[in-house]
C-alpha cells in the first residue's frame, strides 16, 4: 500500500484499514506457527504497512 493511497483515506477508513491488517497479521503468524506459510516476507510487508497507515493517521490528527 503505497502513503499517496493512505493520505485519500479519511481518518475512519484507516483505523479499519488498520484492524484489518491486524487480523491478517494474526492469521499470518497463526499460519507460520503451523507450517502453512510459504512465503515469510508477507509478514514483514504486513507490518510496514500496518506502520505507514498509523503513521498517516497520527499526522493527520496533528493537522486538526
């Protein structure tokens, strides 16, 4: 997820963007535990996104 995507978001469709990619994260790590995750890297790509999307969202609520 690229930040020019996220700043279009209102602050509302991050935070669920946001719990989103925390149930993915979890079902992720739940998959690596068992054995069923292939490809790791989605982990890390999954971590950084959850970061950008908290970071956006912080500068946004600095602006109000």
């Amino acid at each position: 997820m690229k930040p020019s995507e996220i700043r279009e978001m209102t602050a509302n469709e991050i935070e669920n963007k946001e719990k989103e990619l925390r149930e993915d994260l979890f079902r992720l790590k739940f998959k690596l535990a068992t054995g069923e995750l292939e490809d790791t890297s989605k982990i890390k790509l999954t971590r950084r996104d959850i970061a950008r999307l908290k970071t956006i969202l912080k500068e946004k609520k600095a602006e109000v």
